[in-house]
C-alpha cells in the first residue's frame, strides 16, 4: 500500500459516501444518473468475485464490502425508495447499458492477463469502470446544470482513478514484477473521459459559477 | 512472466 493508492481509495470511498448521504439526506437523486450507478453496481460485483476467496487484507475485504453495499443502497434508493424514485429523471436518463456492456465484454474476452473466467470478468470490471460515468455525463449535458453535489461526486470519481495512475506509477518502480499494463490503460482512458469535465468543473469554481456543461 | 495476477487493489 502507498499513499497515492490509500488517497485513491479514500477519495473514491468519499465520493460513494457523498452520494449515498445526499440521496439519504434530501431524499432526491435529481440529477443523478441510475444508469451509471448501476454500471458500477456491476463493475463492482465482477471485479470483487474473489472476496471469498482470495483474502488480501481486512483493508481490502472491508473496502469492497463497503464499495458493494454503498453501490446497490444506490441503485435501491433510485429504484424503489417511495419518495427518491420521484425525483429520478428516467426520460432523460436514456442511455443504453448495452452500448457500453457488450463491448466491454467483448474487449476483455479478447484482451486480458489469463483467460479464465475470474480474470475476464476482472479485466471487463476495469474495462466498463473506465466507461461507466458516461451515462452521467450525458445526463449533466442534457440537464444543463448541475447541483454542486453531484458535481463533486464526479469531480472525486475523476480524482480517486487520478491517484490510482500515481500509484501505478510508484509500483511500477518500486515494485519489480509490477506489470498490469491493461489496468493503466483503463485507468488512463477513464482519466481522459474525466479531463473534458474536470476542465468546465475548474472554470465554473473559478469563474464562481454555476456550472454548464457543452451540449 | 512474472506477473503476479494477485489483485491486490481495489
């Protein structure tokens, strides 16, 4: 463990926690895309299928339990939670699952470390984390504005996979068999998808503005 | 090779 993956992980935690607060708290998801939350409800649930097997440290185990509950008490509360529901914009967010499932899947049947069935599902969790916000993006754009809250929920996601590429950085010259080329990868396309947004985030909180997003 | 497909992160 070094600190640009435990700043990672705490930024990333955060994020999830912010979400869920807001959700509980003002009992509205305005603004949030279900889409999303359940792309990584999903991304989650495939990359942590060794959390009864592989035992890394309670660290570890405690985080995905924590990741995996946080991500489904998300999607429960859009989905059924009698007063969050209302306020859920399913007409604008319409973006397909499949779009970004299939291929994904596709990509890491093709492109992966070891083709079993653990490791795929692994390598299609990084593949789909890399993608998952888009559904969230789109919605920002078409809503226009965005509540700060959920601007700083992306903003933290983008922050916490910026860390992680740190930490990729560090293992790769500290640690001599550290190779994962797939997972910096992913990493770096998730960052990039994030730049667009990170840039109009700066210039809003710069300008102090609300923030407005390009068609 | 001798990478260790371990996944030790989140």
């Amino acid at each position: 463990m070094n600190i640009f993956r435990l700043a990672g992980d705490m930024t990333h935690l955060f994020s999830v926690l912010v979400l869920l607060l807001k959700i509980h708290t003002i009992k509205s998801c305005a603004g949030i895309s279900l889409k999303t939350q359940e792309l990584y409800a999903l991304v989650f649930t495939t990359r942590y299928l060794d959390i009864f097997t592989d035992f890394i440290s309670l660290y570890n185990t405690v985080m995905k339990l924590i990741f995996l509950g946080s991500s489904f008490s998300i999607v429960w509360y859009i989905r059924r939670h009698k007063i969050v529901r209302r306020s859920y914009d399913k007409d604008q967010d319409t973006f397909r699952h499949y779009f970004l499932v299939i291929p994904c899947l596709v990509l890491a049947v093709f492109i992966n470390h070891k083709f079993t069935f653990k490791e795929v599902m692994w390598t299609f969790s990084l593949y789909l984390e890399a993608v998952a916000i888009l559904p969230q993006l789109v919605l920002l754009q078409r809503t226009r504005n965005i509540d700060n809250l959920t601007g700083q929920y992306v903003f933290l996601l983008g922050a916490y996979r910026a860390l992680y590429i740190l930490n990729w950085i560090y293992r790769h010259f500290t640690e001599p068999h550290y190779v994962h080329w797939i997972t910096w990868i992913a990493g770096v396309v998730q960052t990039l998808l994030y730049a667009d947004f990170f840039y109009y985030y700066f210039q809003s909180w710069k300008n102090n503005e609300k923030l407005q997003l390009p068609a | 090779g001798g990478t260790t497909l371990k996944h030790d992160e989140l």
